[in-house]
C-alpha cells in the first residue's frame, strides 16, 4: 500500500457545494472579502509570526549584549524579510511554477559562483558580496528553489512517482547538496536536501521503498565519515563525549546545556542571564540564542516558545492541505516540514541531543538572508492558500 498523499487528494468541489446547501449566502465571500483577503495574507499565521519575530527581537537585544545597534539592525532586515513575503503573497501557484527553473537555475549558477570567488568568513567560503549593497549566502536561497524545482518537476507527472521519475529527482537535489557541502556546511546541505525529500515523500511512495531508502541511507553513513572534513568530525565525537575537550570542542556545547539547565523553571529574568550576559556562551546571538532563552526565562519560557513554533507548524499544514493542485500541495507541506526541522534540528544542537551543525533558531536567531527565506515561504504558503481561497469564492 503507497503512502498517503497530499498531492492525490480529490477536490473540494463537493465541500463547496455542501456549504451553498447549507445556506452560505451565493458571493458572500466575494463581496465582502476583508483586507486580509485582499492582501493574500492569512491572519492567524501572520499574528503567530509576528508573535515570534516580536519575542525574537527582546531575547535578542540581551544575547546580543544588550547592542541596540544589532536590533535595529535585525528589524530592518525584518523589515525587508515581510516585504518580499507579502510580495509573494500576490502571486499564483502557476506564475510560481512557471518562474520556478529560473529560480533554480540562477540560485545554481549562484553556488558555482561561491565556489569560484565565494567571501571567505569563519574559514568557510559561504557568501557572495555584491559591493555596496549586501554580502548574503546564496545557499539559504536553495531552501526555497529545491523544493519549488522538485514540486514543480513532479507536479507535471503521475504520481506517486515512477523510479525514473525519483532518479531524476535525485539529480535535481544533487548538485546543490554537493556544492553547499564543499563550501563547506554540512547543516544547510543536509537541511535543502530534505526540503527536496520532503516533496518526493509528500507525492507518495510505498512503505517497501521507503524502507529500502532507509537501510541505503544507514549504509552509506559510514562513507559519510571519510568525507568529513576534521571540523566535522570533532562536532560529531564532541556529541558523543563533550567532556572530551571541555575547554575546546566541548566548550560550547557545555556552555549552552549549563545555561539552559541554570534557569530552572522560571529563569533568572531578562537580562540577567550568567553565561550570556558574561559572555561564556559562545554565537549567543546566533546558533546558540535558544540558550540565552532558556537561560532568561526557564522552562516556562522555552516551552511559550515551542507551542508558538508548533502552532505555526500546524496551521501551515492546514494551509497546505487546502491547496487545489498538486504543485501547491508537495511545494506548501515540503516548507513547512522543513521549518519544523530547523526548529528540531537547532533546540537539539543547543540542549546536546544532536551535534553541533550551525543551524539557526528560525525568526529569532541575528540573520538577513535566513530570515528573508524564511518568510519568503510563508509567502509562498500563504499565496498557495489565498489561490484555494479565490477558487472556493467563485
């Protein structure tokens, strides 16, 4: 039996019609569409959204040692981040997937282009500087083209999709993967490669396959070992025995498990934090920002936080289940899966349940190029659902 999908789900003909028979006034949601309509926005997403940016903001003006210069930094970039996603917002599955090879082809072209004569930072060559105006990772871009190439690429096939179909898949996801891997960043590499498999499982595939592509994927770890490089090594057994090398390898994540664990339940306060404030907690503006909120705001604070995530989380899923096509469908459920995983991945880092990747927190963690993505798929989302919306109004 295949796995069920979103992409094969029949219509809402029949809900729509059940609902005039129910007595819904013929054109009343025509003629009295509300500004959020107009604006392709969804309201309960948008409130949770900037729920999260505004609470991201505080725990950032105290991981950043209370540097009001790095939040007026951050909100213009936020700034400029809600801007493309109400842009966005305006366009229509199809004009999406028409632009979609573009997208992807340029952001490719972008990554050779790191490869060639990429801004070196923190000894990895992750950036293209473009002078005078922005330094950003075309990497982060690739987030959003992979899954648009893949959805767009089976949108056009039967589906669930046939072996062919999935081998070329697999090229579409390579090459990107490779690149970003090389720069090097192991995280985001294996972060757009789920964004691609997202899509593909999302389109249906049986148990028996799936299966089969776990026991390839736990084989060729092992391989995966000697293509590390050193960094990446020492990231993986300081995971295994931070204790190792607490004044090296292990410092960071030793730092964040003790600054999570010292602001018990309800936290020592805002801006009262021990190893952020005193600066023993390392990237506390960046990768380890869930510390500093745990630090701050205890167990009740962490926990205020993750219900907010994982009501975004559902209410997009509900989104994306509204969409009429099976592009809208794989490209809408395969973003919103993959917030959930930044989300997974970057709290597990931080807490010591996963190695240390150099993942971001999403919407709270300092960052441009990751935060205008990021919303950059909400916008997709949300013009994939207001498409759904227009069509029931008719």
């Amino acid at each position: 039996m295949g796995l069920t999908t979103l992409a094969n789900r029949p219509p809402f003909a029949a809900h729509h019609a059940s609902r005039r028979l129910l007595g819904a006034p013929p054109g009343s949601m025509a003629g009295r569409r509300s500004l959020w309509d107009r604006l392709s926005l969804d309201p309960w997403l948008m409130l949770m959204l900037l729920l999260l940016l505004a609470g991201g903001l505080v725990v950032l003006y105290s991981a950043s040692g209370q540097r009001m210069a790095t939040v007026i930094a951050q909100t213009s970039r936020l700034g400029v981040a809600l801007a493309a996603m109400g842009i966005i917002a305006q366009l229509t599955p199809r004009t999406l997937m028409r632009w979609t090879p573009l997208v992807y082809g340029l952001t490719l072209a972008m990554l050779v282009a790191v490869e060639i004569m990429g801004d070196i930072g923190m000894g990895a060559q992750r950036w293209l500087v473009i002078p005078g105006l922005m330094r950003f990772q075309p990497s982060e871009l690739m987030k959003l083209a992979m899954p648009m190439m893949v959805a767009t690429y089976l949108a056009r096939r039967h589906l669930p999709p046939s072996f062919a179909d999935l081998g070329v898949c697999a090229l579409i996801m390579a090459a990107p993967v490779i690149l970003i891997a090389r720069q090097p960043d192991l995280g985001t590499a294996l972060l757009v490669a789920c964004a691609g498999m997202f899509v593909v499982l999302l389109a249906g595939l049986t148990w028996r396959f799936i299966l089969f592509l776990g026991v390839l994927i736990g084989g060729a770890l092992p391989l995966l070992w000697f293509t590390m490089h050193n960094y990446q090594r020492q990231r993986v057994l300081t995971f295994l025995h931070p204790e190792s090398d607490p004044l090296g390898a292990g410092w960071n994540i030793i730092q964040s498990t003790t600054a999570l664990g010292s602001g018990g339940i309800w936290g020592k306060g805002w801006l009262q934090g021990t190893q952020s404030q005193l600066e023993f907690l390392p990237e506390r503006h960046t990768d380890f920002i869930v510390a500093v909120l745990g630090e701050e705001f205890g167990l009740f604070g962490m926990l205020l936080v993750l219900c907010l995530y994982l009501l975004i989380v559902m209410r997009g899923l509900w989104l994306a289940n509204q969409a009429q096509d099976s592009f809208g469908r794989l490209l809408a459920g395969s973003i919103i899966l993959t917030f959930f995983i930044y989300v997974f991945v970057n709290v597990g880092m931080v807490s010591g349940i996963l190695p240390v990747v150099g993942v971001p927190l999403p919407l709270v963690s300092y960052g441009g190029t990751s935060s205008v993505t990021l919303l950059a798929g909400f916008g997709i989302l949300m013009a994939i659902y207001a498409h759904h919306r227009r069509r029931s109004s008719r």
